[in-house]
C-alpha cells in the first residue's frame, strides 16, 4: 500500500492529556507523521471549531457534549483521487473524537481501503473499526487496526513501519 495515493484523515489534541501530562503535540499526531513518513500520504487534521479545554478532565466533558454535534473549522469534501485512507484518532468516550465523525460522516467511500489507528491509555481499540465500517459506507475497512498506547506514541516509530 506505499505506493497508493493516500490520505490520512486525524484527530489530535494537545494540552494536557491523560498519563502524559501537557503536550505541545498530540499523541495522535506524532503517530501520524510516522504514518505519513512512511507513506508519503497527504494529511487533514480535524480540528474542533472551538478548541477544547486546555485541562484533561473538563476536556473529556466537552467531549461528551459534542458526541452527534462536534463543529470543525474546515472539511474534506473530495477524497476521490485517494486509494487509502488512514483514520487516525484518540479515544473518547469508547469510540473516536466527534470531530472525526463530522469529519468523515459525508464522504464517499466507496470502493477506498481504510486502516485504522487509534491512541488511548487502556481502551486499546474501543468501538472505532466497528463504528468506522458503520459510517464509511463502500469502504474495505481493514481488519489491521492497531492501538497506540498514548504515553508510548513518541516510541511508536518502528511499531508503525512494521505496520505500514
């Protein structure tokens, strides 16, 4: 698949997050640039149209408001000239980011490979493959996803070329 146009579609957010203490980049992130240096893939952060809660706990309490109405600040609206498609996200209430879900929830996948990763700090995978073939209608989700623990994203290097 390296030699596939790709595209890697992700949610990260820095500040202080779970285990790791304040970040100036998010866990998600980093495994993302592994990703895209090893792919040599295009990358679409998502970003939230208001930015979270600089402290983890109120974080994860926005986020639980946002589940079914998470704004971003820009779209993806055209992924057609893409064969595959990394969705990279944390783990937020069982499942991705609900900015993810805006993200990606009117996209046409038909007929596009999708691979999966996720960062977390004991949920390993949660529901993302399964709520990922759920939106990502056409797609080949693959059955490949992996789980990144969050305070081992910086040493995850070598984990995801193995992967890629």
């Amino acid at each position: 698949m390296k030699d596939q146009k790709s595209l890697i579609i992700y949610f990260s957010r820095a500040d202080e997050n779970y285990s790791v203490g304040y970040v100036e980049k998010g866990n998600t992130e980093i495994v993302a640039e592994y990703v895209q240096e090893f792919t040599n893939a295009d990358m679409f952060k998502v970003e939230p149209l208001v930015p979270y809660a600089k402290d983890y706990q109120t974080c994860i309490k926005e986020a639980k408001e946002r589940i079914g109405n998470a704004p971003i600040k820009e779209k993806i609206n055209d992924i057609s000239q893409y064969e595959v498609i990394y969705i990279m996200t944390p783990i937020y209430w069982g499942t991705y980011a609900p900015e993810l879900e805006t993200a990606i929830k009117d996209l046409d996948f038909t007929g596009k490979t999708i691979r999966i990763i996720t960062t977390h700090e004991g949920s390993g995978l949660a529901n993302v493959p399964t709520d990922i073939k759920n939106i990502c209608k056409g797609a080949n989700v693959l059955d490949d996803a992996i789980a990144i623990v969050g305070s081992q994203a910086k040493e995850s290097k070598s984990t995801i070329e193995s992967w890629i």
